[in-house]
C-alpha cells in the first residue's frame, strides 16, 4: 500500500525462514528446548540429518531451515520426551501428544520475517512526508539477517520514536493529504474473478522460486511473473482488485530485489553465486518500479 504511494522500500530481498513449525497432524511452533533435551529430525530414509552440523536440531534458523527443505520429508521424534516436563518445554506439542496421534509428526520450515520493507531515517520518518513507520513494516534495521527475539524491543523503540515525531510533526494535517489517493473513487466493492486462484499463484511462485533455495534464473522468472499478474489487474477498479495488486506488488518488491542482489548474503542464498562479493556490499531499494542499488560507500540516494 505504502509502496503505491511512493514510499521507498528497502531490503526487500532478505527473508528469514523458521524451521521449528509442526505441520502434521496441526500446525504449531516447536519450542527449541525439546531439541536440548533429546528430540531429534530424521528425514523420509530415518537418517539424522542435522548429525553432521555442530549444533545439530539447534543450529541457526538459516542452516537448519535450508538442510530441513533439501530432504523430501521432515519427521520430529520427541519420544525422549516425557511427563511434566514435556509439557513445560513446549505446552502446545504437549497438548497434541495428549490427544493421542499416531502418524507421522511431520515439520517444515516456514516464512518468519522479513528484514526488508519501508526505508525510514532513525525515527521512523519515510520519504512521504506526514507518513511514520516501525516494526516489522520497515526494513534496513537488522541487516541481511535478523537474530530472533529482537522485534519486540524493536516496536518499543521505534514505536516511541516514530509516535513521538509524528505528534511533533502534526503529521495528521499532512497525512490528509496523501492517503486518500488511490482509493477514494473505488466503489466497486465486488469479488473479483479467480482471486483465490491469484493469491494461491503468488504462493507457489514465492515458494518455489523465491523460498529458501533461489537461483537467479528462477527470481527473474519470478519478478517477471509477478509483474504480469499485477499489470494484469491494473485496469480492474475495485477495492478487492486493489488490495490483490499491492499483495502482489510486495511479492513482487521481494523478488525483484533479490534477483537483482547476484551473491548470497544473510538470509538471501542462492544457489548458483554461494558467496558473498564485496561490491554487493550496500542496499536495494525500490521506488514505484525503479530498483537502485546504492553501495555502503555512497551517498546517492533515491528521491
Ligand atoms: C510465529 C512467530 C513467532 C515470533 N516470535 C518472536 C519472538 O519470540 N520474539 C520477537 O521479538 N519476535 C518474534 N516474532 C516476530 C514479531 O512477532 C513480529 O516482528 C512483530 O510482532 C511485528 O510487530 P508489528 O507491530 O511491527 O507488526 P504486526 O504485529 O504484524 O502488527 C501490524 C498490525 O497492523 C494491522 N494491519 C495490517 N494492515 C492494515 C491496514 N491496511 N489497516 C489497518 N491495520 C492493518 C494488522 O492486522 C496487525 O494487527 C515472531 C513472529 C512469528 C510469526
């Protein structure tokens, strides 16, 4: 939404995945300390596969989230688990267990956090004047990679922050002013055809081909993708056709920015360029459809 109007995204290629998600038989987060006391993975053959990593199941999101989507299936043994225990280590698998399941405890990784999103100065400010951000909805403030439990301080700080210049700025009066366009002359409020069909698309093609394993082939594939499905909703005039458009234009930022990043740095790996390069040391940022990628060293910035 902020990105159609005008505001500047930045980062949009870095993405952290969380491997500790239960998919089967419900889909809950695994607390880690179970894999302190004695649970274990195996994949589809009953191998260990984290055996040969150091910190094995407790290794960081990123390698185990990566070597979790290279095997075809991810079962979670907890049967060194027990009683009172089990339940304080992780209540919700404890409360599945008691149920009584008797399947696979099948797991995979999912999309956690992106490290990317609206580029704001130290207080929240952004390029549209009257228009405040922090939280998740920002990007630029962990880098390539974020260390997990940080977010809530991150909302206090900024939150503050953004709240108190916003208030000092009497943003409202300019606020007025911007958030209107785009949306006051919708008002069509009907569904639109094969919206479920539409979002299921961008799903798959951000799974696949800008998930955990990317190739600079398939992120291109992707942003070109993803651009058509957005042109093609540009002459549909209706609030629900909008709303698609900017969910779409997201992905799209994501993509695009990561096609355009050609090394592996923090969260964003691909496949075909395993390093990190020192000229891609610096920063994708979008504005409207340009992408520009600024190095650490410059000063140019976008409008
Ligand atoms: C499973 C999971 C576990 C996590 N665990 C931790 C943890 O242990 N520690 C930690 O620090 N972080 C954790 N995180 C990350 C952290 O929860 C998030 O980064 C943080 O909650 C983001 O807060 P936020 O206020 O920026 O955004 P959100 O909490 O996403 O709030 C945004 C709000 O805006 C609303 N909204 C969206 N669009 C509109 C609109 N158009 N109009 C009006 N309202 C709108 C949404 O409904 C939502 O309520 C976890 C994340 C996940 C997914």
């Amino acid at each position: 939404m902020v990105w159609r109007h005008g505001a500047i995204l930045v980062d949009m290629e870095f993405v952290q995945f969380y491997p500790y998600r239960l998919q089967q038989p419900g889909n809950i987060d695994i607390m880690t300390k179970i894999f302190a006391k004695g649970a274990f993975l195996v994949n589809d053959r009953g191998e260990r596969f984290m055996e040969k990593y150091p910190k094995k199941e407790l290794e960081t999101r990123d390698k185990l989230s990566y070597a979790m989507f290279k095997e075809n299936k991810v079962l979670l043994d907890f049967s060194a688990e027990t009683g009172s225990i089990f339940q304080l280590d992780s209540p919700y698998l404890y409360r599945l267990y008691q149920k009584g399941h008797e399947g696979e405890w099948a797991m995979s990784p999912v999309q956690h956090y992106c490290m990317g999103g609206i580029q704001t100065d130290e207080w929240g400010r952004t390029n549209v004047p009257g228009l405040y951000a922090c939280g998740e909805v920002t990007g630029g403030l962990h880098g390539a990679n974020r260390l997990g439990g940080g977010s809530l301080t991150e909302s206090l700080v900024f939150g503050h922050r953004a709240g108190k210049v916003a208030v000092q700025e009497k943003s409202m009066e300019s606020i007025a002013g911007i958030m209107p366009s785009g949306t006051e002359e919708l008002v069509d409020n009907s569904p639109i055809i094969g919206e479920s069909e539409m979002i299921k698309k961008v799903k798959e093609v951000m799974w696949q081909k800008v998930g955990i394993e990317r190739t600079s082939l398939s992120l291109k594939e992707a942003a070109d993708e993803l651009n058509l499905i957005s042109l093609n909703l540009e002459n549909e005039n209706s609030i629900q056709a909008l709303q698609i458009r900017d969910k779409v234009r997201s992905a799209w930022a994501s993509a695009i920015s990561a096609a355009a990043r050609k090394e592996s740095r923090g969260a964003h790996k691909i496949e075909d360029v395993k390093k990190e390069k020192k000229e891609w040391q610096g920063k994708n940022r979008i504005h409207k459809t340009s992408l520009l990628f600024t190095p650490l060293s410059s000063k140019v910035e976008m409008p």
